[in-house]
C-alpha cells in the first residue's frame, strides 16, 4: 500500500530509559529518622505497614471536621498541641520535585537562576506522608485508613550526580502556620491550588534561627512565617505571601517564553525578559498568563488570561496523532452518547437510549498536567516538551462505561504517561504527542553511597499483588502507578541531558538522568 508500517510498543517498553548509574531512590536520614522509616526486612508485610500507621501517642495533627467535638472555628485546622517527638508513625517520601540552581553571573543573567556554591546543583523537595500505596491500589486502602493522612514536605539539596548534599536534608510542617492545606503537590511551590511566595535558606550545622519567642507558632503566624523544622536543620522556609486561589484543580505547572517586546496592554504587567504561564491542561493545551510582580513581598499574583483572550484551547480532533501506538490503541470503549456530565458519573447505569458511540479507550481530552518544561531540537525545530498523564480515577470511572463491560475488571488508579512537544511561543501549539508509556521500578542499591541516603522500600513489592501496572489482561514491568513530579534540564554547560523524578506506587522517589535524544525519537513517528 505504501503507508508506512505503524511502529507499536508496550507500555513498559516506551518509557525513557535511564543513563546508565544515574538513577536515584533516595531515603534522606536527617529529615525522616529511622523510627519512622519501614525497615527493609518488613518492605513486603503489609501488616506491619499497617501497624504503623497509628503508632504515635499524640492527639491528631488536623483536628477533626466535626463541629460538635472542636467548634465551628476550629474544623480542619491545625493542632497547635500536636507534638513531634513522640510521633513515630511511618513517613513515605515521593513525588520528588527538581530546582535546578544554576550560577548567575556577568555571563548568565537569567533572572531564574541562583548562585548556589559550586557543589550544590539542585534543590529537591518531596511529599512526606503518612500513608502509602506500597502495594498498589488497594480498593479497601487499608494502608491509607489505618491512620490520620497528613503531609509534610520534606527538601534537600543535591550535588550534580543527583546525591544529597550532606546534612541539608529537612522536615519542614507546611501545616503549621497560614493558609494551611490537608493535600497539597509541590511543584515551584503550587500546592494545589494555592501558590506560595518562599525564601529558602541554607543553615549551617546547629545554628540556631534567629527569630522572637513565639514566632512561627500559635502565638504569631504573621507573614514573613517561618515554618517550623520537624527534623533536621540544614534549611530554613519563610513564607513571604501567597495567593489564596490561583485556578480550580490541581496538577498545575508553571513554564516561561520570552517575552514581546511591544504589544502590551495598559492592564498588563511586564515580569521582565521572560513570561510566565500556569498550564492548566496539557492536551488540548489551556493555560493562563501569570503576573507576578517583581520584588513585590506579599503575593498578590494576579492571574490574567492571556494576550488574545479566553484561554486557548484547540479540539481534540486537531491533535497530532500519538507517535506509536499502545495497547490501549486497538481496544475502545463503547457507551452511550450520554452527555459530557452523564457520562462522567462514576458507575453510572448503562440503560441510556442515546445512541452508541465509539471512543477510544484513553481519550485525547483526558490528559492531565505532570510536569512542563524541557527545551530540546525536535526535527531542526525549538520546542518546549511537558509529561502528561492519564488515570484510572475512580471519580470518573470511564471505563466502565463500555456497555459490554469488558473493563469493568480494571483497577482504579493506574497510571500511564506521554511526552508532549509545544511551540516555544504563544499560543504554545501542540506540534507532536508520543504514544503512552509507564517508568520502571527502582533497583535495591540506587545510591553510590552506603549512608543511609538509599530508599529501604527500592526495589521491593515489585511484582504480585496489585503492584504492577495491568491493562487488557497484561501485565506490565512498572508500578501500577508512577507519577512524574519533576522534569528539568541537567545543570551544567551539557544541554544534553534532561532529569525526570516520579514517585512509585506512592510509596518512595525514583529519579534519573535521560538524554535528550531519546525523548526526541519517542516524539517522531
């Protein structure tokens, strides 16, 4: 026929590989103590992870949402009684998040970069929680129910081989202290919804902060606020301002373009060389330009459309076509053509007197934000590359919808993963979609260093149960879940190289170091 062969891979064989000794699952011992760490013998006891759970003799660090036990003021807010030492519920850290620091001088004046010591190349900040998914998802969440859920955000800095920094790792109580939030993701300090103005300071060894009796307590949580420490002190967060409500969702990312030199509106806000925009949706692309002025000390960010107006979006049928085609390619859901409300219903009954319509299986308009951006060449071309994700959310539950009921089997919160390529200017075109992919576990050992710096859960509860990514009766050789949290450029004059950080199966980091190629020949058909 002519037509080029479509080239066909399974999930676990697209991902990114990889550069051979780079990969990292950290375990940072300063921040989390080994008392609350699973020791590697219990990885795989799931009862002893429960056990954990409520293993602490404080009262709750959240007060409970009922009126009638803590007062209509008080629901969901912060127990200022809450103590530390004697809390030795587990901690799992994921979810890692990647600040390149690059040095700026005479020759470099970009207004993102810092001046950090020649040793020091990142910052890396990780969710801390209570709970876990070690084992999969589980559709009891034993492990999740077995306690309180609470995060802590948990940082460190990182030399050029991805290795902690000694001694700069810490707990930091993002709860304690204004606008606090139960859920939060860390991304250049988004946490959900909210986005937060910080300046982080590196302590050396026991130095003591210098700030008045009773700051960063009950007693006076005025801005600037420094968040107290849990563990660790080898860095210090001060709250500077924030902005209550930046859009409605999560899973939001920031990314930059040079700004135009002229064309501004009175009402508009110049940030300087470059603008600044809060990507809401990957594919179709929606976003929103963020205005931040420079040196202002309380964030008042006022978050505008962009120049040409309502935020852009382009139809799904105007979509490149993914680069390779998956599983779920050949598989499709058949349902009712119910309204876009009716149909997004989770478990909805399938008795509806529409027509049937065929749809793909993982839809163009399901893709939802990981981490963005990465400048690379694609084809001659500049572009801007951002990961995206789809789920099985049990919200939505859409692949119950096929009338035939082939998936209702599947479970809920697997992840599957793409490389999207967008202009380098507004209005950021999608110019070209891989096909979908999963990350792999990590190994036991992926630490140069015999420290304690090396996740105890790397490497276990890799197969059986549901730790394993299950799609159309296979099974595949990455977590059921893996969610990338960090993609950032390798800091140094090799513009090569690019750093991607996910969390598995919520239940420790993984991080490495791929080349840019590689994601360039993911992204061509």
């Amino acid at each position: 026929s002519g037509l080029q062969a479509r080239r066909y891979f399974n999930y676990d064989e697209a991902g990114p590989k990889p550069i051979a000794g780079t990969a990292r699952s950290h375990a940072l011992p300063n921040a989390v103590p080994t008392t609350r760490t699973i020791p590697r013998q219990y990885a795989e006891n799931k009862s002893y992870h429960i056990s954990q759970r409520s293993n602490t003799s404080n009262p709750l660090s959240i007060l409970p949402k009922l009126k009638r036990i803590v007062g209509e003021a008080m629901i969901g807010q912060y127990n200022w009684k809450h103590t530390y030492h004697d809390d030795y519920r587990m901690l799992y850290l994921y979810n890692p998040s990647i600040l390149p620091l690059r040095r700026r001088d005479e020759s470099n004046t970009d207004p993102d970069d810092l001046s950090p010591q020649d040793l020091v190349k990142y910052l890396v900040t990780y969710r801390a929680y209570t709970g876990s998914n070690c084992f999969g998802p589980d559709p009891e969440r034993a492990i999740m129910k077995a306690g309180e859920q609470i995060s802590y955000l948990a940082m460190a800095l990182l030399d050029g081989e991805l290795d902690l920094v000694p001694g700069t790792d810490t707990l930091i109580d993002l709860n304690a202290g204004p606008t606090r939030l139960h859920y939060w993701r860390q991304s250049m300090m988004i946490c959900n919804e909210e986005i937060k103005r910080v300046r982080i300071r590196r302590t050396r060894g026991d130095a003591r902060r210098r700030v008045p009796a009773g700051y960063g307590t009950a007693a006076d949580t005025r801005i600037p606020y420094v968040y107290p420490n849990i563990y660790g002190n080898g860095l210090e967060v001060t709250l500077l301002g924030h902005d209550t409500r930046i859009d409605a969702g999560k899973n939001f990312n920031i990314f930059r373009s040079p700004a135009p030199e002229s064309n501004r509106s009175a009402e508009e806000v110049s940030t300087g060389v470059y603008d600044y925009y809060l990507q809401t949706f990957p594919s179709p692309h929606r976003y929103r330009r963020l205005n931040i002025p420079d040196g202002q000390e309380d964030v008042a960010a006022r978050l505008d459309l962009r120049i040409e107006g309502e935020g852009y979006r382009i139809s799904p049928g105007e979509l490149p076509r993914p680069s390779f085609d998956t599983p779920d390619s050949y598989n499709s859901i058949e349902r009712y053509a119910y309204t876009a409300e009716r149909h997004m219903l989770p478990d909805g009954p399938r008795n509806g007197t529409a027509a049937i319509e065929t749809v793909p299986f993982f839809g163009d308009e399901n893709d939802h934000g990981s981490a963005c951006c990465v400048g690379l060449k694609l084809l001659g071309r500049d572009v801007l590359v951002g990961i995206a994700h789809q789920k099985l959310s049990p919200r939505t539950a859409f692949w119950r919808a096929d009338i035939k009921g082939r998936y209702d089997h599947f479970l809920h919160d697997q992840f599957v993963s793409r490389f999207i390529a967008y202009d380098t200017m507004p209005p950021f075109d999608v110019v070209a979609r891989s096909g979908l992919f999963c990350l792999g576990f990590a190994d036991e050992g992926e630490s140069k260093k015999d420290d304690g710096t090396c996740s105890s859960l790397a490497g276990m509860n890799t197969n059986g149960g549901n730790t394993q990514l299950n799609l159309f009766n296979r099974t595949f050789a990455c977590p059921a879940i893996h969610f990338i949290s960090a993609f950032t450029d390798v800091v140094g004059p090799d513009d090569s190289k690019a750093i991607i950080g996910y969390g598995v199966n919520d239940c420790h980091p993984r991080m490495f170091m791929v080349e840019k190629d590689e994601i360039a020949k993911l992204l061509v058909g």
